[in-house]
C-alpha cells in the first residue's frame, strides 16, 4: 500500500514538472507567422526591414517593421507587428546597397550571437529596385537562391553567408567580395568589394 | 538475476567513452582563443596522455588482481571504508553536477530558452534515476544500442559540415602561448573522470585487456581532434561569437540542403549525460553497498537536484560546481592519488 | 474427491452425484458373458464419443466376449490383451483420471470387482479442420495452421519432426476446466535449466480455467508487469513453432486454442518470418529492413510530427511546412489532440472492423473511409495533414502485427510526450522504453539478445538472412545467448 502511494506521488510530481516545463511557449506551426527572408530598404529617410512570411497565396506576405537594426527590428516585430513570428526559418537577408554601412556589421554581429539563427544565412547585397521586385513577385527568392548557388560553386571567392561575412571581417580589414543583386540585371549575381 | 551478471569490459568502457564525449559536446570557451588547430592538437595529446597515466592505479587493481577500488578499500581498510566511499560519493555527486549544470546551461541557451531549467534537471535525473535502479550491466547494454545512434550522429555532423570546410579560416601554423597549453590541456584532462567510475565499476565487468583502455582513449582523441578541426575550418572566428560551439558547429551541417542536424548534436549530448549521471548513481550504490539500491539511488538523485536548484539561484555554488580546475583536481585526487596510495600498500603487504 | 470403489454400483452412483445428473453423461451397463456374471458399464460423455466406434470396436466385442471364469482385475487384464481392437487404451485408478479422460472423449470401461477402470479412444468430437491461419498469412510456405484439439496440433509437430528427440509431455492446468496442455522439446537441443524453469512456472499457475494462451503468458513471462513487450512468443503454425524448437526453445500446446506458446522469445523474432526461409537472401534481407523501418515509422512518426508541429515548426522542409501549416491552421484543435482523437478514432475502426458481421463490413468501411476521410477533412475538423501521418502509422504497424499492442501504446505514449516536451520528450521516453528493454528477460535469456548484448554469430538471421549453407553450419541454441542465465 505505502509502496503505491509513493509510486503515484511520484508520477504526480513528475506530471506536474512536466506540465511547468515551459510547453506553454511552444512556437505551433498552426499559429506561427513563419519569416523566410527579410529585405533592408530606405523609406522616407528611415530604414525599414521588411520580413517575408511563407504563405500559399500568389503575392508574397511581407511587412514591413521600421527600426535601426536588426535586433531591434525582430524584437518589434513579435511585440508589435507581427505576433508569433517565428525567425529561425530566415533564410537570406537582403541590405540595399546604400544602407550596408550601416548596419551590415551590427546585423550580422547580432546574428552570430543568437543560436536560433542558422551560420549559414545568406546575406546579399542589392538594389532598391530588387527590393521592391521582392515586394511584388513571389518568385524572386527563388531565383536569386539560384544564383546564389551558382556563385558558390564559381572560382572567385564570394562570401554569401553570414559565416562568411563575419569571418571576413573580424579576420581582416581588407576588402572583401559580396554578391551583389541587380533588377536591372535580371536578378543576376555580381560581386562587390566591400570594407566594414 | 540479471543485475548479478559480469559483462565484457569493453561494454563498460564503450559506456565511458560515450561520458567523455560529454567533455567536446559541452565545450564552453575552454579551449584558449588565439590558438592554432595544431596547437591545440598537441595539447589534446599531452591532456589524454595525462588521463593515460591517470588509468593506471585502476589498470593495475583490474589487470592483476581483478579488483576494483571499492572492493580492495572493502579488504584493506574496512575501518576507513566509509570515509572513503562518502568521499567518492561526494565526488561523484560533484561530477553529476558539473555536467548537469552545463547541460541545462547548454539547454537553455540553445534550445528552448522559455524551458524552466530546474524542471528540465529534475526530469533528466528522474531518467537517470530509473536507469540506476536497472544497474550497471543493463546500462552498458543499452550502451550499445547507443553506439548504433552515436555513430549515425557523428557521420551526419561531419558529413553535413565538409561542404563549410574553409582552409583560408584558419592556418595550419603553431601559434599558443604558455597559459593557452596549460589552459587547453587541463581541458583536456577533463576526460580523466572516466577513470574513477572506471575504478569503481570495473569489478561488474570481465575480460579486461589493458588495450581496451588505450583503445578508448584514442578514440576520445580521434574524436576530440574531429570537432576541434570542424570547430577551427569551418567556423572560424565565428566559434567565438556564441558559447558552446559544437552545437554551432552541428548548426552549419547540412545534406542535401536539408538542416536540423544541430537535433542530433543535442540527442548526442543528451544520451551522453544520461550515461554519465546514471553511472555515477550505480557508482554511488556500489559505494553504499547495493543492499538497498532504490534507497541508495534516490536519496543522492534528490542530492543533485536540490544542489542543481541551488546553484542555478546562487552563483557563487554554480561556480564552484562547473570550476575545470577544481574538478580536475578532484579527478586527479580521487583516479589516481588515493587509489595509487592503495595499490602500494597492496602490492606491499602482497609482497611482504 | 473421493477414490474409484470396487463396487461398480457405487462408482456410477458417485459418477452421477459428481455430474449432477448432467444429460451428457452417458453410462450403459452389461453383464458380460462369464461364468461369474460380472457386470460391468462404459461411460461416455455424449457428443465427445465417436459413435460408430464405441460401439463396433467397443460394446460389440465386450458384449460378445466369454470372460469364462475371470473376476475384477482379471477381467480387466483380459479386455486389453483380447478383446479391444482399439490401438488407445490407457489404464486408469482415480476418480481424477477417469473423468479427466471421460471428459477428453475416451471411452471409460468400468467392471465390478475392480478399482482398475480403462480408457479406450474414441475421440469424435467435432472440430475445426486444419487451415491457413488469418494471422500469419505467407506466401511461400505451408497452408496448414494449429486448430482447437491437442491432439491435432501435436500431430502437425510430428510430421514435420520425426525426430525421437521430439518429446511431449501433458500437464493439466485450470482448477474447474482441467485443460491438458503439452510441453513439447528437442531433448537433444534444449536446456534442462530451462525446461525446468517452464514446468515448475505451469505448475504454479493456480487458475480456474484455461481457455487460451493468454492465461499462461504471465505465469511464464519474467516480471510481466515491468515491460509492455511480451517474453513470450505466440504462433498458430507449425513450420514457425518446428523452426523454433530447433533452436531450442520450448513450446506449450494448449488444448482448445490454436495459439501455441514458444518460449523463450527474443525482440529480433518479431521481424524474422516463415517466408524469409523460403525467399532468396537478398530479398529477405530486404524484407527485414522494411520491417524494422515500419516499425520505427508506426511508433515515431505520429509522436515526432506532433513535437515538430508544436515546438520545432522550422525543422519541416519548406513544401511541407506551407501545407501542415495552413492545413493545421483550419482546424480548431491543438495538433497533439488533434492527432491523439485521430489514432483513437482509428483504433475504434479498428476494433469496429474484427467484431462487425462481414454483412455489413463493406458498408461501415465505406462509411468510415468518407467520414473520416473525407467529410471530417472538407468541414475542417482535423488536417488532411494529421490524416495522413496517422494512417501511414496505422498501415506501418500491420507489418509486424505481433508487436500491435506494445506499438499502440508506445504511439500514444510518444504523442503526448511529444506534444508536451518537444523532441526532448521523445528522446528521454526513448531512453527509457530501451532501457526497460534492456532489461527485460525472457526465462532468463535478454530480451535484446543479438543486439544487446551484442552476439556477432546470431547476426547472420537478424538484419539479413544468411544463405542457408551459412546458416546450417551452426545452429544457435538460444540458451548460448550471452548473459543467458542458463
């Protein structure tokens, strides 16, 4: 008898733990507002990073969230803009070319810090007008994952992810070589040499 | 019974390589910045040979008088027996912490920082405490159904991370200072705990070679030098951004463009922790006499835990359970120092 | 109980008092042609006597037989030598036994003078005819399946096992039914460790009655309660229970049940089946492999896609994770009740579907397949997504049906740890269901044997199946297993 009141206490406590074990939190995917990529543009003088949610519908899902920075940006994002979104999907972040000075550096220095993120994302450069093309047609990342890939397997050292960037330039302070996305190109990759 | 049974000990230092994987898979900034791969390589070197020479005292007692340590206190000095074995109880309580607490250090920070650390611990040592109660021969063989999964995880881990290898990362010259070898090799000392469970439980198990010592020690380098070469080539100076960097490392694997394997680094360390908690609760018992296993097993599974809640709201108790100097120190102590002092006795009195 | 009488009139008075007058109690009485006018009765129990041959090779030749002079036992002695032309006649001196055999279909013969009482066979009851079994379907191998009669059954084991080693041996079990079962060995392959451990285990077994292997699976299992893994093997077919006594194992015959028990029985056999013998190496090496990714599927897949969909959406590729995520949106239950209502209403169907008269069994199927599959997706009740997981689970487990039960509740059992702890979850409830594996013997041998502990020369019939000239050359007796306590 004292045996099987201490065997069901036992169970009780470990329900119990496992009902506090923080599976209140969990990120459902039947809720969860999925970012695939995110573009940084200018808006009127202000810098606004605009995430990408994945969805089935023809137009791409993107909204935009005015901030500073990354960090900022993803912080306004799930308090504000956009409830239960879930970042460790982003798969590229593209900067418009006349902002990379200023925040490419810290963007991806928050990023290496935080593990949700994988090393692998991939970081681009690009024009206004690509970003806007991003806003309009849903099979943009598409293509340009595509060139990404051929890039990558060119002679010419591009660094095109996060962990490569971050490497270039907390091993050196030279220049170094980014891919670089033109509209007027069609979307096509070019390298760009570049100092942070 | 099943629990009476002597079982080959390759199985248990199958079991024990698995506990000093722990060692790489929970690496914390241990290893010094500003130091070459090959630097780092010999340091790696020098720390299992140190954990070699460490062995010894257990090596011998097995070799030649197929004994373990408990059993020889049990016969030379039946007076200090219980002094001894609560002092190894402490260590092993000690030990189980210092792993336990990076482990829900590493959880937290890498994989779900909303989870409540001290729910997290205590259904971790409630596993380990029914693994305990099945004993020593039931883990080493669940041990091997382990490896099949170890191996499957490590050939993804490293498959996944050749296409991020970059030799332009790092460079194959020798750059350390004096502080970064003493610092990288007492890292690599850590391992050497591996002996005192070695010490105490090697008297369930038969067939023992010497060789299979080296055997695992080797492959704990092999192993060790992998993820270091990973950490270094495909990293980079990225490693330094974030702590624990073999997750990192598992987070760049990819095959095929699929991703996720960084899942499998932690279901490595995961099994890694359960096997080194739940070894040292069978060391514990064996300490305390086997009588009363449940008892035994319980009263120090509830030790662990509340020392767990008390160093997760104390820093000043975290600190010093996850200190690496404090805790080689305490290997070195209870591997080789106290078992030597009882091997020469021994081999005195044998001889005389 | 009390003893058979020399008086014949009071051992059918006691007969009587002991079956209350029961209408299947037959008793005809004679006198016999002697000089002493012995009398004497034959006892049967109506419907369990082959009619035509208790009276042509029993009354006929007992009513027309001079005894002359002879009395009791001599009589008795007489009839067996003589008269009866029955090739069965066992001699009988308790109550116990005479209505044990009375009841088993022998006829009993009862003469005055004597306690001594014979039982002739003439079994005729009526049974079912040997089959292929529905639960072990084969392609390549025999057609003939165990049936309700012992004596059927040990006559299966005998033709494919001519062998004088093979031995059977009755015990009876069950206070009220008084079932017979048979243990039936290899002498020169078992352990007599073993065989001990499994008589002294029936013997304990202190029922009321038996009426089918289950009774006996906890009086033979090691610690039952402790795992939900059966140690003990059940097949209805001979070639798989000849294979396995081969090897050492024993097996125990149960009268009125075609389930045969074969013990011990290791978790590798589960995946090993009649027609990998049959089918060529490769093939059957394929065979296993799939078998143990369907069992892997069956009991993971529902319990991971519930930890993925709840707390790891980022771990589904991006074409799945567009249509699980819109599909799982639409419907108003969290995923793990969702999925967890899904393998219930399944199990219902399931159940439903062995119990329902084959009449209405294609009606209700199509009802079920369009509620369920269809109408309940279209309203938006559960996701075509959760459909198909649990379906793909449920058609995984009928691969190894034998390992149903213990799949079925490790399902359930990884869906809520799933749906509470994530992949974590599993993983530790992983640990602990191997650890409890481990652990579990079966009379004494691993239940993990070949895996854990580890046994290099048994590998050749686990994941492959070794050519047969491989596999000849050494048969592995399961008491060699390491760690065996035996």
């Amino acid at each position: 008898m004292r045996k099987k009141i201490v065997a069901l206490l036992l169970c009780f406590i470990c329900c119990v733990s496992v009902l506090f074990s923080g599976c209140s939190e969990a990120r459902r995917i039947d809720t969860a507002a999925i970012a695939e990529n995110v573009t940084v543009d200018t808006v009127d003088g202000k810098t606004v990073y605009t995430f990408f949610l994945l969805s089935s519908e023809d137009k791409p899902c993107g909204i935009d969230v005015p901030a500073d920075s990354f960090e900022e940006a993803c912080a306004l994002a799930e308090n504000r803009y956009i409830p239960n979104i879930s970042i460790a999907r982003i798969d590229m972040i593209m900067i418009n070319e006349e902002l990379y000075k200023d925040v490419m550096k810290s963007d991806i220095e928050y990023i290496s810090t935080q593990p949700v993120y994988s090393p692998n994302l991939k970081v681009t450069l690009c024009d206004s007008n690509t970003v806007k093309r991003m806003k309009e047609e849903k099979r943009v990342p598409e293509i340009i994952d595509n060139e990404l890939m051929l890039t990558e397997n060119s002679t010419e050292k591009v660094n095109t992810t996060c962990l490569s960037i971050f490497n270039s330039f907390s091993e050196s302070n030279d220049d170094f070589s980014v891919a670089y996305i033109s509209a007027e190109k069609e979307l096509k990759i070019e390298t760009m040499k570049i100092r942070l | 019974m099943q629990i009476n049974f002597k079982f080959p000990s390759n199985r248990l230092l199958l079991s024990l390589f698995f506990c000093g994987s722990a060692v790489i898979l929970l690496q914390n900034y241990n290893i010094s910045d500003n130091t070459s791969f090959l630097f780092n390589l010999i340091c790696l070197v020098v720390g299992l040979v140190l954990c070699c020479i460490v062995f010894i005292p257990s090596m011998v007692l097995k070799r030649k008088y197929n004994l373990d340590f408990v059993m020889l206190t049990r016969r030379k000095t039946p007076r200090v027996y219980y002094l001894i074995m609560a002092f190894y109880s402490a260590y092993a309580v000690y030990t189980a912490e210092y792993f336990l607490l990076r482990y829900t250090d590493m959880f937290h920070d890498k994989y779900f920082s909303d989870a409540g650390v001290n729910v997290i611990a205590f259904i971790m040592i409630a596993i380990c405490f029914y693994g305990a109660c099945r004993g020593v021969n039931i883990i080493t063989r669940f041990g091997i159904i382990l490896s099949a999964f170890a191996l499957l995880c490590y050939i993804l881990i490293f498959s996944g991370g050749v296409q991020s290898l970059d030799f332009e990362l790092h460079h194959f010259d020798f750059s350390g200072s004096a502080i970064g070898f003493i610092s990288n090799t007492t890292f690599f000392l850590t391992p050497s705990f591996i002996a005192v469970i070695f010490a105490i439980l090697s008297g369930y198990s038969e067939n023992f070679k010497s060789r299979q010592i080296f055997v695992t020690l080797i492959s704990l380098a092999v192993e060790f030098a992998a993820f270091l070469f990973f950490v270094s080539f495909a990293l980079g100076a990225y490693a330094d951004s974030q702590s624990y960097q073999t997750f990192l490392m598992s987070k760049i694997s990819q095959i095929s463009g699929l991703s996720g394997i960084e899942s499998f680094y932690f279901a490595l360390t995961t099994l890694s922790v359960f096997m080194i908690i739940t070894l040292l609760l069978c060391c514990i018992n064996r300490e305390m006499g086997e009588s009363k296993t449940i008892l035994n097993v319980s009263v120090f599974s509830i030790v662990i835990f509340v020392l767990h809640i008390c160093a997760s709201y104390l820093n000043s108790v975290g600190e010093i359970l996850t200190n690496p100097m404090l805790f080689n120190l305490f290997n070195i102590f209870a591997a080789f120092i106290i078992p030597g002092i009882y091997l020469l006795v021994f081999r005195r009195s044998e001889n005389a | 109980m009390n003893d058979l009488n020399n008086s014949i009139k009071e051992n059918i008075l006691m007969l009587k008092e002991l079956f209350k007058e029961s209408a299947d109690l037959t008793i005809r009485e004679m006198n016999l042609i002697s000089s002493n006018s012995v009398s004497a009765a034959l006892i049967t129990i109506e419907g369990m006597c082959n009619k035509e041959v208790t009276a042509s090779s029993i009354l006929s030749p007992l009513t027309t037989y001079d005894f002359k002079n002879l009395q009791g036992e001599k009589v008795i002695d007489e009839i067996v030598l003589s008269v009866l032309a029955s090739g069965e006649i066992i001699e009988i001196n308790t109550l116990d036994e005479l209505i044990s055999f009375a009841t088993s279909g022998f006829a009993v013969i009862m003469v005055d003078g004597t306690t001594k009482t014979l039982a002739v066979g003439a079994q005729g009851y009526s049974y079912r005819s040997v089959s292929e079994p529905e639960s072990e379907v084969v392609q390549r191998g025999s057609r003939e399946g165990f049936t309700e009669p012992l004596r059927v059954n040990m006559s299966l084991i005998r033709r494919r096992i001519k062998s004088p080693d093979l031995v059977f041996e009755t015990i009876t079990t069950g206070k009220t039914s008084r079932t017979h079962l048979m243990i039936c060995y290899l002498q020169k392959s078992v352990s007599p460790k073993l065989l001990k451990k499994v008589r002294s285990r029936l013997e304990k077994c202190d029922l009321d009655t038996v009426f089918a292997s289950g009774y006996l699976s906890e009086y033979l299992e090691d610690e039952w309660s402790k795992s939900i893994f059966s140690g003990i093997g059940i097949s209805e077919r001979p070639d798989t229970v000849c294979g396995k006594l081969t090897e050492g194992r024993i097996a125990v015959l149960i009268d009125g049940t075609p389930a045969v028990i074969v013990v011990p029985h290791l978790f590798v056999e589960e995946f090993q089946g009649v027609d990998d013998y049959s089918n060529r190496p490769y093939y059957a090496a394929f065979i296993r492999i799939l078998k143990y990714i369907s069992f892997f599927v069956s009991v993971f897949l529902p319990g991971i896609y519930t930890a993925l969909a709840q707390f790891h959406p980022e771990y589904f590729p991006t074409w799945i994770l567009i249509k699980t995520s819109e599909s799982l949106a639409q419907t108003p239950l969290p995923v793990t009740l969702e999925v967890i209502l899904m393998a219930f209403i399944y199990e219902i169907m399931k159940e439903a579907g062995l119990r329902i008269p084959k009449s209405l069994g294609h009606a209700v199927s199509i009802v079920g397949a369009l509620v369920i599959g269809d109408s309940a997706v279209s309203a938006g009740i559960i996701s075509s997504s959760t459909l198909m997981v649990v379906a793909t689970a449920a058609i995984c487990s009928y691969v190894t049906s034998q390992l149903y039960p213990p799949i079925m509740i490790l399902r359930f059992i990884y869906i809520i740890v799933g749906g509470l702890l994530g992949l974590w979850g599993i993983l530790l409830t992983t640990i602990a269901v191997l650890v409890n594996m481990s652990a579990k013997t079966s009379l004494g041998i691993p239940y993990l044997s070949s895996l854990a502990p580890f046994s290099r020369n048994s590998m050749r019939d686990v994941f492959i199946r070794a050519p047969w000239k491989i596999l000849s050359k050494r048969t592995i007796k399961i008491q060699n297993f390491p760690e065996s306590e035996d």
